[in-house]
C-alpha cells in the first residue's frame, strides 16, 4: 500500500547526510512527509554515530496509536516534516561511539526515543537502551518498552496494586490491555476483571489470565462488575477508553479504590464528578508513562530492566497480534484505527 516516495519532494539536506563506511550504503524508513497523508517508503544516507550513540540494526518496531496521531498533527509533540515515525524497537548493534560502554557491536537490544524507529536502522543514545536476555526473542522483546512499561507503572507506580487485588481493565484485548492482565496476574498476583469491545475479544482475555470478563458492548460496565464482584467494587480500574466507560469504571471501584488514565481511545475525555471520589475516598490519577523516561529516568530504566527479566523466567508472556512488513505500514495503522487490533501490532523489517 505505501508508495515509494519521490526523492525530490525532501529536502536536500536530509537526503544527502553523509553515509557512513562510505557513500554507496542507503537503508528503507517510513516517511510521514505530509500529515493526514499516507506514509512512504525512502531510501535513507545514514549519518555518523556520536560519541555516546549507537547504531542500531532494527528487527520489529512496535505500532502504537501515538503514532498514527503524530502523522496526524494530533500528537503533543509534533516533528519537523518530514520525519520517520516509531517510538520502539528491538534490533541487534551495528556500530557504538567511542565513549559507548554499555553495549557492543552485535547484542540484542531494546529501545525507546521520540520517534524515528520505523526504519531498517536507528540511532540513539546508549541510556535509550536495554540488552535482551538470551532466553527472550526479539519478536518479544519489541512488545516490552511500552506496552508492559505502561502497565507496570500503572498497576505498581501509580496504583500499588497489591496481591489478591481485584483490577479492571478496559481496552483488555489492545496491546497495553493484554500486558495489564499479563503483569496484574502473574507478577502482582492480583486478579483481573477484563472489559473489552466484542465477544471474541472477551474470550481472548480469558485465555490470557484475566479471571473474568466483561463486554461494555452489550450492557452496563457498572452492572456487570458488580454482578461479578458484588457491591463492594473492584480495588483498581485501568482506563484507556475514557468517556462513559471511563466513567462506568471510577464508579465500580470500592472503597479507597484507584483508577488510573492511561488513554482515550474511545475519543472523548470525560469530566471526573468530584463527589464520587469523596464518596468512597477513592482516587483518580493519570499516567503519562514517557514523562518518566524524562523526569525519574532510574525508575524508567528500572522498569524495563525487570520486565526483561520476567520475560526471561517465563512470568509474562508477551502477545503478538499482527506482524505487517515496513512497506505494509498503512495497513497496520489502518488495522490499528479501525479497531481490528488485538495483542500488539509490530512492524518486521527483515
């Protein structure tokens, strides 16, 4: 679907960076070069490491709906056109700048930045990344950074879910949804009450750990919670719906409940009512997970680090849903916007 984008339509300066090891040597990237437009397919000059970055051989890049919002325009940050978008990737090292200590050419990694992931190759800095445990696939690992990142500082950050807990989740079947069922069950020892949008998207979250499930589609959130649990409400509520479901979710919770925003990916916001939170004494909070890779960047590195692990003990299971190829990018946000996602979308690109 995505067209080859023509050359003469860059600018100049970002095409002709000088290459490294020689002139000859291009690699492929998604070029967002309008916004609202589809994205392209480049040949890219690759630039020279700096001291304290590394290259990187990208092997899957995550699809998340931050992205599909960048080349929207919609995003809060918002790059200079043109631009490659992706916020994650695993790969193996290519090459490291000299005063590069923490990697070395040849290991597998994981990494986050703002954007330019979608591509054959990426720089970052050395702290952007985390070597993969030889037990983990780099399939996996692609899933890690911010799916299962978002859903550890939810549960354990923000909300200090404690075992044998009950927390909701809605969007359950999505990528972020599926990692909050994955860590709540199996890491925190808590147990999930999972909502999603279908029926076969419910019967998906039962079999990956969730104890019960709801379809806010065919009914009250609120009803069913407490059909399941009783009046006294659920402990934690992980929102990325927003909206009346957002709503539905903060009052199912119990006393001294949490409730976590993670996203809107029903579209609205809705306003918190003041008087439920004094109520119950419960807690509305909100998460902007990338904040922390910039403001307690010790507690982000951290994060990733024990999720590495977990996967390599077998505790998490990453879910993959869909695996398009770079030039099939607008099919995969395509699948993304309409819904059709369930687990995480990734993008190959060997």
């Amino acid at each position: 679907m995505a067209a080859i984008f023509c050359r003469q339509c860059l600018p100049r300066a970002w095409l002709c960076r000088r290459a490294w090891q020689g002139c000859g040597r291009h690699y492929r990237a998604a070029i967002c070069a309008e916004l609202k437009k589809p994205l392209t397919i480049e040949d890219v000059a690759p630039r020279p490491v700096g001291p304290h970055e590394v290259r990187v051989d990208v092997h899957f890049c995550g699809v998340n709906f931050a992205d599909i919002l960048v080349c929207r325009g919609q995003y809060q940050e918002k790059p200079h056109l043109p631009f490659t978008p992706g916020l994650e990737f695993s790969g193996t090292v290519l090459e490291t700048g000299t005063d590069v200590s923490t990697v070395k050419e040849g290991d597998r990694v994981i990494g986050m930045r703002n954007f330019n992931c979608m591509a054959e190759e990426c720089i970052t800095d050395q702290k952007n990344l985390w070597q993969i445990p030889e037990k983990v696939s780099l399939q996996e690992a692609a899933v890690l950074p911010i799916s299962y990142g978002t859903a550890i500082f939810a549960l354990e950050h923000r909300a200090h879910t404690q075992p044998g807990e009950v927390v909701l989740v809605t969007a359950a079947a999505g990528a972020t949804g599926l990692a909050v069922i994955d860590v709540a069950t199996n890491v925190l020892q808590a147990k999930v009450i999972a909502a999603a949008g279908s029926d076969e998207k419910c019967k998906l979250v039962l079999q990956r750990g969730a104890q019960s499930s709801v379809n806010y589609n065919q009914g009250s959130l609120k009803d069913a919670v407490r059909n399941l649990v009783g009046e006294g409400g659920v402990n934690v509520a992980i929102d990325m719906v927003g909206g009346d479901v957002f709503l539905e979710a903060l009052r199912s919770l119990a006393w001294e409940g949490r409730i976590v925003v993670v996203g809107f990916a029903g579209g609205n916001i809705a306003s918190v009512p003041a008087n439920l939170l004094l109520l119950k004494n419960v807690s509305a909070m909100g998460l902007h997970y990338g904040q922390y890779k910039v403001t307690k960047f010790h507690v982000f590195s951290k994060s990733l680090s024990s999720l590495l692990q977990y996967c390599q003990q077998g505790r998490i299971q990453p879910y993959v849903g869909m695996v398009f190829k770079l030039e099939e990018v607008n099919d995969a946000f395509l699948h993304v916007i309409q819904g059709k996602s369930v687990g995480k979308v990734l993008l190959t690109l060997k």
